[in-house]
C-alpha cells in the first residue's frame, strides 16, 4: 500500500534549496533550480521534480555536474527551407 504525504509547496522548495546549498550551489542557483524542481511537482510531473531530485544531487556529488559553469542558449539558422530555428543548448 502506497501513502501519499503532502508537502506545502514553500516547505519543498525551501528544503530543495537547502540541499543543494548545502552540496555547493551559490544561493541565487540554488533558489532557481529548487523553484524548477517544485514547479515540475507541483504541475505533476513528478519524473522531473521530486523523484528526480535525489538522483540529481547524486549526480552531483558523483562530478556529472560543474556547479560553476552556466548553460547559454544559442539561435542557429534553420537546415531546412521552412523557416524553422534550431535552438541549441550548449555549456
């Protein structure tokens, strides 16, 4: 039998922040990734919120993540003839 326990959505966010500036995230990262975290729980979709959340401190702390750098987002030309944009996120 499965329980459920709810958790205030200020409490999450609050105690996801609180993890991740304890594993080396400055505050202002910290506050943005734990305010994506909440949010994907909050809209369902646990996959990337809280069920996600304890891998992705793992992954952390195994080295997969470079807490320093920034992801920047780039707008290519399309390479196609419809006019679509490719977007490329890169480090």
């Amino acid at each position: 039998m499965t329980s459920t326990i709810l958790v205030p959505q200020e409490q999450m966010q609050a105690e996801f922040s609180r993890i991740l500036k304890n594993i080396g995230f400055t505050a202002l990262k910290a506050e943005k990734c734990s305010a994506i975290f909440t949010a994907n729980s909050v809209d369902g979709i646990y996959t990337h919120g809280v069920n996600r959340f304890t891998r992705f401190v793992q992954n952390v702390n195994d080295g997969f993540s470079n807490l320093t750098l920034s992801p920047h987002l780039f707008i290519l030309p399309a390479l196609s003839n419809n006019g679509t944009v490719i977007l490329v996120l890169a480090p």
